[in-house]
C-alpha cells in the first residue's frame, strides 16, 4: 500500500536518516522501534509531509507522493498520532478533535453529526470526558487519548502512530490495541513506534528497526525474531539487567507527610508517609489523581484543607522554585516539554539550572566549563543523543529531552524527589541506566515519590505502593518483590472504590 524507498534527511550537525526503505501493507501492523535519537519520528514526520527528504520516494500504491504540507498528507488518507501533543488548549475537545475534518465536509448540520462521532471515538476509548471540555484541563495521559481519538475519526488508510502508549496505563493500553486491531482487519496499514518491547510483539506483525538512522531490520515478520534478536540491531548487543544492590529504609524518620490533604482538585482524606531513603511507589489508573497530588504537594495546586508535614513542620510550598528552595523538594513533570525544560536554550544549560541557583549564592556566577562539565557527566551516563551539550534542547528527539529533564532533577540537590512517569518515552538501555540513578539516590538517604504507569517499573523499584482511585487512596502495600503476586494485587486493588463518600460534602470544582 506504502513504500518509503532510500530516504535521507539529515539536520544540521546529524544524519537523522541515512538511506531508510521499508514498505506497509494494508491490514498490516507494523512496528517501528529504535534508541532515543534513532530517527523514528524523523521519518514519521516526513510521512504525514511536515519535513521533506533530502533524497528518496515516497509512493501510495505505487504512485510517487510529493508531500507539500500535512494537509496534503491528510487527504492522501494518512493520518497521525504525532509523539508531541498538537492539541489546542484553549478549544474544547470535539473542536479539537474536529479541526482538520471541518472544510472536508460542509455545513453546520453535519457538525453536529462530526460531533456525535467525536463522542463515539471518545467511548470507544473509554474516556469518559465532556467533549465541551477545555482541552488545558487534560491530563498528560488524557490529552494523549484524544489525540488518538482525534486521528482514528479522520478515517485513514494509513495511520502512523508515534508512542501513542506512552503516557497511559495499560489498562487504557488493552482498549486501545483492540481498536488497532479491528483497524487492521478493516484493512488500514497501521505504523506503529514504541519504546515497550512487549507491546510490539503483542500488536505487530512485521517490524523494522532504526539505529543512528539506518533501517538495520526491514519489513521482518515478527515471528521470526526474539527479545534478544531485537535488542542487539536496537543496541548492538544483547542487553544486561544489572541486580541492584541490597538499599535500607530507614522508617523512623518520616520526611514528607499528608495528613487528611484535601485539595481544589478533589483530593479526599490524604494520608501517607514518605521515609527517609524510601522509594514510595503511587499506582492508579489514568484520572485517579495521581499527578494531581503531586502538583499540590508542591503547591501548584491548591490545597483546601489537612496538612503537609516536611521534616514534622508543617509546609505549605507555593510552587516549583519555592518548594526545592525552602523544602528541597524536586518535581520532575509528566510534562517536561511544557513545564520542565526551556527549549530554546541549550543541553547544558538547562541541566546547570537547578545547580545554578544553589551555587549562585556562594559563587555569584557559574562558569561556563563548570556547565558542560556537569552536562557531560550525565550525557554520557544517560546516553543524551546530542551533537554537543550546545545543541538546542528544542531540536533534540522526544526521549533525548526526557532525558535532559531527569538529568537536570538528578543533578540538583533535593532531598525529596517526586517523580512522575519518569520513563515515558526512554528507550529500554537507558532505563537501565536511569533505575540505577534512582536507586543509589535513594541509598544516599533522598526521598522518592514515585508515580508510574508502568508496572515492572514500579515492581523494581518500589518499596511501597500506595493506590490511588478516584482522587482518594485506597491501598497501601509492602512491595514483596514477587511481580506476579504484587502486579495482581495492585491491579484489582485499583478499581477498590474509596471508602469515603462524597456525601455531605460539597462539591469543589
Ligand atoms: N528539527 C530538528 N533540528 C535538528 N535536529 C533534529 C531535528 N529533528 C530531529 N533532529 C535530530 O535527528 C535525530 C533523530 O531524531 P528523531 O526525533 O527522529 O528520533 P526518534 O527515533 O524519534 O527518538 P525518540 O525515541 O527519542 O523519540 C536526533 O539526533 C535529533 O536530535
Ligand atoms: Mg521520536
């Protein structure tokens, strides 16, 4: 149905893409995978005709395409979930959701059925939403869900999917590869990027693998390839789990505590306690709140009744910069792109900024060299794809600012982290990687909330999981380490309604 033959693009500084062909055929799932920085995205924005090639073809049943814009693309039948949100956030959902359709079809009638069918996409997907939302009030994994919703209403024949699962949890996961593949039996030609390896081979039926821009694995069927086939073309060698060491937690020292937290969010009878050296995992479902307790902890949302101890003091942080000054308690964002990172300034800068502003006070100024130096240590040890630590952060691949944004929380001193989703996107070497870094933070005596979708991750990590369901938390369990006994538990202990009710209280909006 498709083909890409001998594609090149290169950006100033790096060959994005080096000579790459592959072919998608209808009703075919096929899987695109490769390190951060591998030229995934590259090549799905030449697709759906955002970037050109510098050389190479595109053809749609055999006729050359020459993509002029994404319009274009859209009407060929492509269509595309793309890694960054491209929501707007001041539209409401089904406005969003209809942008693109709106000139196809005219007339004010048909609106109204475009928007009975937004409706239905949106159910589909299990999202219980009002399409009159505002799009600004979605979380992460909410946006990402109507984007999806967004793409599969445009009816494509082709539809690229650039880590559409990447923020969500697989119980939204479940739903979802369930409409990917009714699509592929109706005949689409499905392109589908993902950093989880069982995901690909649970979904996909040929797959093709990208390193440092080279196709190294093309249209393969997946049932000749195993975990470890895929891992060396990835990496270029097979991949090593390292045992983390033995770590103590010591649990008479409580420093970060809810008690009875209520927030504007709709937070109920909060209470939990943060250890010294503690990883403290939080579960739930997408909407359970999780992120959102995160923000008020730190005050960017509001608190309207209980308390937040830090150290046994009562603490009521009123943002980002005040909550690391005062309480050194870090928050590294679900959403680097818009809340952690200053895209237009450089690798080294943005990982020096949390160092700046402590060591401004005794230095006055940071030398430059001092940044890069800083900045290269955890470049090389997250394996930060960049030409130099000059680059913009801005034109770096999604996972390459991800890793910049956990580099700048993990250089910074706080002794309380709470991190959020902190693996979205990552590709599987440099989560290794990133696992050890937490870990041996944590043996140094810092605090770690931990907020994670995804569940090995949470497993491996966690001491302790607290779960969250409807804005309240309803479990706490000591992690055992056996996977399958604990993933169990967790799972059905997700949908445990809150034993509180609403009754009697008022409704906070
Ligand atoms: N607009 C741009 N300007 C400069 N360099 C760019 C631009 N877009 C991408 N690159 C570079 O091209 C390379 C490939 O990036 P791409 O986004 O395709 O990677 P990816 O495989 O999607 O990675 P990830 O898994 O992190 O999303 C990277 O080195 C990236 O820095
Ligand atoms: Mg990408």
């Amino acid at each position: 149905m498709f083909e890409i033959q001998h594609v090149s693009k290169s950006f100033p500084g790096v060959r994005a893409l080096a000579d790459v062909s592959l072919c998608l055929q209808a009703g075919e799932i096929h899987g695109l995978i490769g390190e951060n920085g591998a030229g995934k995205s590259t090549l799905i924005k030449i697709i759906t005709g955002l970037y050109r090639p510098d050389t190479g073809r595109l053809l749609l049943q055999g006729n050359e395409l020459h993509l002029a814009s994404t319009r274009a693309a859209l009407k060929a039948g492509i269509g595309a979930v793309h890694q960054e949100r491209n929501l707007i956030p001041r539209f409401t959902i089904a406005e969003n959701m209809l942008l693109e359709r709106l000139p196809a079809r005219m007339g004010i009638v048909q609106s109204a059925a475009l928007k009975q069918e937004a409706f239905h996409w949106l159910q589909k997907l299990h999202l219980e939403l009002d399409p009159e939302m505002e799009v600004a009030q979605l979380s992460v994994a909410q946006a990402q869900l109507v984007e999806i919703a967004k793409a599969l209403t445009l009816d494509s024949r082709i539809l690229l999917l650039d880590e559409p699962t990447a923020s969500i949890t697989p119980a939204e996961t479940e739903h979802l590869f369930r409409i990917f593949r009714a699509l592929r039996d109706q005949g689409v030609a499905l392109l589908f990027v993902s950093h989880k390896l069982e995901e690909i081979f649970s979904l996909c039926d040929r797959l093709t693998v990208l390193r440092d821009g080279k196709a190294v694995v093309v249209n393969q069927d997946i049932k000749t390839l195993d975990r470890e086939q895929v891992l060396t073309a990835m990496i270029g060698r097979a991949q090593t789990i390292a045992d983390l060491p033995a770590r103590v937690v010591d649990d008479t020292q409580i420093v970060l505590e809810g008690r009875e937290l209520r927030t504007a969010r709709g937070h109920r009878h909060i209470n939990f306690a943060l250890h010294r050296g503690e990883i403290l995992g939080l579960y739930g479902l997408v909407g359970s709140g999780r992120s959102e307790l995160a923000r008020a902890l730190i005050g960017v949302e509001a608190v309207t009744g209980g308390k937040i101890l830090v150290n046994g003091q009562p603490a009521s942080p009123r943002g980002v910069r005040q909550a690391k000054q005062k309480y050194r308690i870090g928050y590294v964002t679900e959403n680097r792109k818009e809340e952690g990172l200053l895209l237009i300034l450089d690798v080294a800068t943005n990982i020096a900024t949390t160092v700046w502003e402590r060591l401004r006070h005794f230095l006055g100024w940071i030398p430059r060299r001092s940044e890069e130096q800083l900045a290269g240590t955890y470049v090389d040890r997250l394996g930060i794809k960049v030409s130099s630590v000059a680059q913009q952060v801005g034109t770096l691949s999604g996972g390459n600012q991800q890793k910049v944004s956990l580099a700048k929380w993990l250089a910074a001193d706080c002794a309380i982290l709470i991190i959020d989703e902190p693996t979205i996107g990552i590709d599987i070497r440099t989560k290794g990687e990133f696992h050890q870094l937490i870990w041996q933070l944590a043996s140094e005596g810092k605090s770690i909330l931990l907020i994670s979708s995804d569940m090995p991750e949470m497993l491996h990590l966690a001491d302790r999981v607290l779960i969250m369901n409807e804005m309240q938390l309803v479990g706490e369990m000591q992690n055992s380490r056996n996977y399958k006994e604990m993933s169990q538990a967790i799972i059905q202990a997700i949908h445990t309604h809150p034993a509180h009710t609403e009754e009697g209280e008022a409704e906070v909006h």
